[in-house]
C-alpha cells in the first residue's frame, strides 16, 4: 500500500484519520496511541503479512533489552542488542551479497540464497540501534510500550524513513495533553500530502521514464553525449522528487495525527557545497551516520588523517546501507571522497573569505555535477553500465553528440528552476513549523531561521496566493493515481 | 479605502493563482501522463494537392479513448497511409481494403484490423488504405493509391450504415452553390454547445482527457454523469436510418465505383439496430434492408455483417464498451466472413 496508491488515499488514510479522531476524542489520546500503533502494524503487514511477525520480533526484543539496560547498565545487553539488530539486518540485507562475492573469489558455489528483504528494515534497525546506545549511555527516558511500539512502527515513516530518534518522538506520544488538532495544522497538512504526492505521481514518474531509457540503452553500449547527460539528469531529478515527494507525504500524514517528524530533505541541490548536500540530503540518516558511527570511530579527535578515515568509513558504510551492491559502496565512497576534499579545501580557504553571488553559484553547478555523477553510480545495475554512461557524459561516445529534443530541455529546465529556485514545503509553512528542525544551528532557531509569524492580512494574502495552486497539483495528483489505478510507482527508498 | 483595497488584492491573487494553477495542471499532465498529451494523438488533414484525408506521413501517434476503451498507437508511413506496407508495392493481384474508421481499425492495433487478419487467412497481401473519410473520399483514396504506384482491382469496401449512406448528389450541389455565393462573416454563435465544448478540450486539454478518464473509470460516477447527459452512452446513435433519396445516391455512387473496380461492399450494420429506441431499432433495421436489397439489385457483391453478427446472440459484443467501433473480435469475425465469401479466383494469387 503505497502513499500514493488510491487504496491507501481513499481508504487506508481516510479510515484512520477518523478511527484516531474518533477514539481519542471519545476515549482518550492513549486510545488513539494503540489505534495508531494497531493501524500501523497493519499497514506493514499489508504488505506481506508473512513479515509482520519480524518486526513484532523486532520491536519485543528491542523493548525487553532496552528495559534491561535500564535496570542493569551492562555492555554485555547492548552488545547482544546490537549483535541482534546487526544480525537481522545482516541476515536479510547482506548474506546473498557476502556469499555471492565470496562464491566469485573462491570460484565456488556455496549456496543458492534466495532471502526476501523484509520491507523498511533498514529504517526500523538503525532507529532501535539508536535507542538501544542511546539507553546504555543514559540518554534515553524509558519508554512504555505503547508508545515504543509506536515509534518503531509508526507508519508515516516506517517505510522510507525520516530514520527518527527516539528523543524527538517519544516526548510527542507521551503528552496526552497535547492539542493534535486544529484548523491550520490540518490545512498544512493536507497541504504537505498534496505537495508530496504531486512531486512523486507528476514529477518523479513523469520524468523516470527518460532516466530509464538511457540507462537500458547504456546496458547495450555508450550512449551519446546529451542522451548520457539527460539520463543522469532525469535520475538526479527522479530521485530527488521521489524522496522529496515521500517525505513531505510523511510529515503531512504525520501532521494529521499531531505529531511533527524530523526535517529529512532541505532543497539538497541548493547546496553550495558537499558538506552542505549532506547537511539537506536525507538528514536523519545523516544524524545517524554522524552520531552513531562516524564519532565513536572517532570523529575528528584524532587528527586529519585518522578523521578522512573515519569519514570515508562512515560513507562507505552509508552507501552500502541503501542496498547490498558494489554501485552502493562507490557511491558511497565517491560521496566520502567529495566529503574529503571539501573539508581539505576549507581547510585552506581564508576563513574571513565570504563567497559572492558568483563564486556561490560555482559552487552550487560543481557540487550539483559532483552528486548527478554520483548518481550514476547509484542508479546503475552494474559497473558496466555506469562507466558507460559516465563515458558518454564525458562525450567519449562513439556516435559522438546525439539529438537534442526540445521537449526534453524544456523538461529539465523546468526541474532546475524548481529544485534551484523555488521554496520548499517546510519554508512555505515555516509560521506552523510542520517539522521539527535539527538543533544547535549557529542562530538557535534550526536550519529554516528564526520563525516568522506574519501580520494576519500578509498570511492570508499568502494563503489566497498558494490555496488554488495547492488545489491544482493536489487534483492532479488525485487524477493521475485514479486513473493509474494499480500502476502505482514504488518508492525508490521503499528498497532501502 | 484599505478594506476595499484588500479585497481587490485578494481577487487579483485568487485569479492569478488560478491562472498559474491551471497552467501548470495542463503541462504536469502532459509530462506525468504523455499519453493524454493532445499532441500526440492521432489527426487527420485534408492533403490540399489530392484532397485525399490522410494522417501525417511518417508520424507515430497514439489513439487513446477517456473511456479506458483503447490505447494503441497508429503508425501512419510515407504516405499518410495506416499499413506497414507500401502502397507503392501494390500489385494486380492484391486485395485493397477500403472505408472509414472501421476499416481504418479505429481503436485496435494495425495487426488486429480485419485487413490483417484477412491477410493471414487467405495468405494475400491486403493494403488498407482506409482513412476516416466517407464514401466520396474513398474514391479519392483509391485514386490517391493508384497515383503512388498500386496496380488495383480487388476492393472490399467497408459501408458503415452509420453515416455512410448519404445524399451525395444533394451534398455536392449544396457545395456548388456555397462556392457560387460570396461567403458572409457568420455571426458568432453566443450559445457554445456543451458537445461541441467538450470535443475542444478534448482534443486540446491533457488535463481535461485525464480528468474524464480518471472520473470515468469510477463506475457510479460515471452512471450519474449518463443520467444528468454529460455522458453519451452507445444507446444514443445519431444516423443508421437514411431515407431513400440517401440510399439510392449511394448505392448508385457505389455501382459508379464497381464498374471501375472489382467490388466488394462489406455492409457494417449501425449498432441502432440492437440498442435504444424500438422505434429507432426498427427504421434502422428497414433501411438496413433495403440498402442491402438496393445493393443487391444492383448487382454489387455485398457481404452483410449484420445476420453474422446477430447469429452470435450478442451482436454489441463486438463494440467496444463505451464506443461504437470494433473491438478485435469484430474484426476477426468481419475477416473470417470476407475470407469465406471471396470467389476462388479473388482468394487465390494468380
């Protein structure tokens, strides 16, 4: 059941935004707790019910170890819970990986492992991961279950993330006395869903089909030089939208409920920098991957070179998180690698130096190329094809140029004006905050700047201005999903 | 002064924003769904040297209906013509198949056709050079084909019931007259028929055909938009009850036609004859008959597809759903009779 399927839209949605109004307000928000955590274990089991006892399991040994580490502060738990959670993740994700790689240097064959990757697995791990580190250094409430069940599970974000902390949502699902409703919230909110869905039924599926024509042809040969550049370009933007279209159906569906998930995705390819994409890019994995492997490895503490080690480690290990798959690792790498010579560059750049309107824009087209080649990597199924796309980018082909249809440019212009040019939902909405920012930004007010309440005639010109191109792109998106019907697009972080 | 200033503001960003919403609707639908784009479906034009009606030579289109009916795409070749061969091969010994948008396989694949279809059961090549013309300009077509080269005697000759069958004598004098008379500026019609406004956007509006596709495929909607009239259901069949004058014209244009070719007439019933009004099925179902006769008495071969299709029990279930043309299975029947009924001499290559 995809965000953007009509049975989720016109059914699953609808039904427990009324089942969880209903409850809490006849019973209480603790009811409407367990409606939501029941709601959410059937989403996931709607899927494959055969998985849903994984992540049952999942969440009760999580829970159990976690209440033991409170009572008893023993490395030996967390260790068995990492163990635990590493081994599931390794088990599902990565043994057909291992066993084929080491199947092709012995030159023998092991085994035919045929394992279904259980849907989200690789965001429910790294959240308890988080918890269960989190609890053994003491940074942690305890929980009760109810509302553990529902951090795990809870379905705006179970399946391709934001990857949430515990200490952002458990504080949420505590207070009882929250007000989980009111006009403007739910106007926001509806507004986030029509946004996200717009992004992915027009955008993203409207532009993948150009992504995946070069990227077939590049399996057959080389392709020219404007189709190799249109085919990573329509990636660059398909993946983008996709996620971007995600995320923002997650934080408005999450908003229904009252509850605000963690920024993920900030206009990524405004970055100036690669230090800055990742800072915009899949935040939440970016917290991860900083706090919970990149400082224990050691951070920067130990001098430059120990610190682009643990850099490059970390990417690497990131890249290979989203899937089982050398590309993965490369991109990965290449991203550590981006990551090194940025901070090298800072390094030697003249602090007191601010970059002007030009030198900001070079930066912005080199950091941009940097990630559209990279993607490349990510996109492709194999070494092969990558490495012949990227020859035909560098215009190596042996057709040399091929044809540019206007059409085409006219597609891709319109997407840099978007992803270069035009806010993003959360600055459209900054005055609700509909996410909670990432803290310690140097101003204190998160990464969106200080939060501007405009004078009430301003917000309503505002909304006057953006309520019927909100109604358009919501319609549209509507449209477009009832009249795909059961061709609705999967997600590409689904796979992750 | 301010309140009425604001309110003058709000109103001009409402008709702004709307403006720019239904801009970008348009152009979102045309890149998220291309098939809906009007651009790319499939338009006939009136070639100004030959006066033939063909599609655009060289050109791959799509024809898709906002029924869910159909989608499949029309390759027209080098001659405007829908067929993977070329005319110009056409040899003595080939059947030519010709007529409207039947015979053309108006929302089926080239290979479904009953030109194709007729091809693999009798193992003779058949050049379809149907476009969505009338009789008058199935002449011109045949015309048109031998100009590029084709070398044709063996014609089927699809007549659709539905508006084949007309006064073309009547139809020519009005057109002289018109050309005699110095044309006036008509007035402009203050009235915009909602048929009429609804064919405008559908061939120019992708968000419109998304928005009547998608509606449409929502069966209870759909039933409330044939009651309230939005929505033409097959019952209503405008045509298929030609009056005599008509159907002498015809049948004397096609005599015309016979002598000039060796002619067959595939006689496509109007599907009026099994849906709506009894009244309306009857004077359907007599003029049928006496077309048929007419033909006949003429001595044209005629091969009448409406007893094969009434023997089957369930005559429309060779319409599409939600259009009055032929699904495959109508056109496998139609090929599977012209194939039975071809004189020896018409079935073998010489």
């Amino acid at each position: 059941m995809l965000f953007s399927s009509p049975e989720f839209l016109f059914l699953f949605l609808p039904a427990t935004f009324l089942g969880f109004a209903l409850v809490s307000a006849t019973v209480s928000l603790r009811a409407g707790t367990f409606f939501l955590s029941a709601a959410s274990l059937f989403f996931y089991g709607y899927w494959d019910a055969s998985l849903l006892p994984l992540i049952v399991l999942s969440i009760l040994v999580n829970f159990g170890l976690g209440k033991a580490l409170f009572s008893n502060h023993s490395k030996a738990i967390l260790v068995v819970g990492l163990c635990f959670n590493l081994g599931l993740l390794g088990y599902f994700k990565y043994a057909g990986f291992f066993v084929e790689n080491v199947e092709k240097v012995l030159g023998v064959e092991i085994a035919d492992l045929n394992i279904v990757l259980p849907l989200a697995i690789s965001f429910f791990t790294f959240q308890q991961v988080a918890y269960l580190v989190d609890v053994y250094k003491r940074r942690a409430i305890e929980p009760d279950f109810l509302n553990y069940c529902l951090f795990v599970s809870f379905f705006p974000q179970l399946i391709s993330g934001p990857i949430v902390h515990h200490s952002e949502m458990m504080p949420q699902f505590r207070d009882v006395a929250r007000k989980w409703f009111s006009r403007e919230l739910f106007f926001v909110a509806i507004a986030f869903i029509a946004i996200g869905l717009y992004k992915k039924v027009v955008l993203a599926n409207g532009i993948a089909p150009m992504a995946d024509g070069v990227f077939l042809t590049a399996q057959a040969g080389v392709p020219g030089f404007w189709d190799a550049w249109k085919g990573a370009l329509a990636y660059t933007f398909q993946i983008y939208f996709d996620f971007s279209g995600y995320t923002d159906m997650a934080v408005g569906i999450a908003l229904l409920f009252g509850i605000r998930l963690p920024m993920n995705f900030n206009s990524p390819y405004k970055s100036a920098s690669i230090i800055e994409f990742w800072r915009r890019w899949h935040m939440t994995l970016s917290r991860f991957i900083r706090d919970y492997i990149y400082i224990p490895l050691g951070g920067n503490r130990a001098g430059n070179t120990r610190r682009y080690t643990n850099m490059m480690l970390a990417m690497l290990i990131g890249g290979l998180w989203h899937g089982a798959g050398w590309t993965f690792i490369v991109w990965g790498g290449l991203h550590g690698l981006y990551l090194i010579i940025n901070h090298s560059w800072r390094h030697f750049r003249p602090k007191s130096a601010r970059p002007g309107l030009l030198a900001t824009w070079c930066s912005r087209v080199i950091t941009f190329l940097a990630v559209v080649v990279a993607w490349v990597f990510f996109r492709a199924d194999d070494f092969g094809d990558a490495i012949r796309l990227l020859t035909g980018m560098a215009g190596l082909a042996d057709g040399g140029l091929s044809v540019v249809r206007m059409h085409d440019l006219l597609v891709l212009a319109v997407m840099f004006l978007i992803v270069w040019f035009t806010p993003n939902s959360y600055e459209m909405f900054r005055s609700v905050r509909p996410v909670l920012e990432p803290k310690g930004a140097p101003d204190g007010d998160g990464v969106l700047g200080p939060a501007v309440t405009p004078s009430r005639p301003l917000l309503h010109l505002k909304y006057y201005a953006l309520t019927p191109v909100l109604i358009a792109i919501g319609l549209v998106g509507l449209l477009v999903v009832i009249d795909g019907g059961e061709k609705s697009q999967n997600f590409i972080y689904m796979i992750f | 002064m301010m309140a009425v200033r604001l309110v003058l503001i709000r109103f001009m960003l409402i008709v702004a924003a709307s403006t720019l919403a239904i801009f970008m609707s348009e152009y979102s639908v045309r890149l998220a769904v291309p098939k809906y784009d009007p651009a790319g479906h499939i338009a006939f034009f009136v070639d100004p040297a030959t006066g033939v009606l063909l599609g655009k030579p060289n050109s791959k289109t799509r024809q898709i209906k906002n029924s869910g009916d159909y989608d499949v795409e029309v390759i027209f070749n080098r001659h405007g013509l829908r067929d993977k061969r070329d005319i110009a091969n056409g040899r003595v010994e080939d059947l030519y198949v010709v007529g409207d948008s039947f015979a053309f396989g108006w929302g089926v694949k080239e290979t479904e056709r009953f030109s194709s279809v007729l091809e693999k059961l009798t193992g003779r090549e058949v050049y379809n050079i149907a476009t969505t013309a009338n009789l008058d300009g199935y002449e011109r077509l045949l015309t048109y084909s031998a100009e590029q080269g084709a070398e044709i005697r063996d014609v089927v000759m699809a007549i659709n019931m539905i508006d084949d069958v007309r006064d073309y004598d009547a139809i020519l004098k009005t057109k002289k007259i018109a050309r005699q008379i110095p044309q006036s500026t008509p007035e402009p019609s203050v009235a915009i028929s909602l048929q009429a406004m609804k064919q405008f956007l559908l061939t120019n509006s992708a968000l419109y055909f998304l928005a009547t596709s998608a509606i449409g495929s929502i069966d209870v909607v759909r039933r409330v938009l044939v009651r309230l009239g939005f929505v033409k259901t097959l019952n209503d069949v405008n045509g298929g009850r030609p009056r005599d004058a008509e159907i002498r014209t015809t049948a004397n244009r096609i005599l015309a036609l016979s002598q000039k070719y060796n002619l067959t007439v595939l006689l496509i019933p109007s599907r009026g004859l099994w849906v709506g009004g009894h009244e309306a099925a009857a004077a359907a179902a007599a003029a049928h008959a006496t077309f048929s006769d007419e033909l006949h008495r003429l001595g044209i071969t005629v091969i009448d597809m409406r007893p094969v299709m009434e023997a089957t029990g369930n005559p429309m279930a060779f319409h599409f759903q939600h259009d009055g043309h032929w699904r495959p299975r109508g056109h496998s029947l139609a090929a599977e009779v012209i194939a039975d009924k071809l004189t020896p001499r018409q079935r073998l290559p010489e």
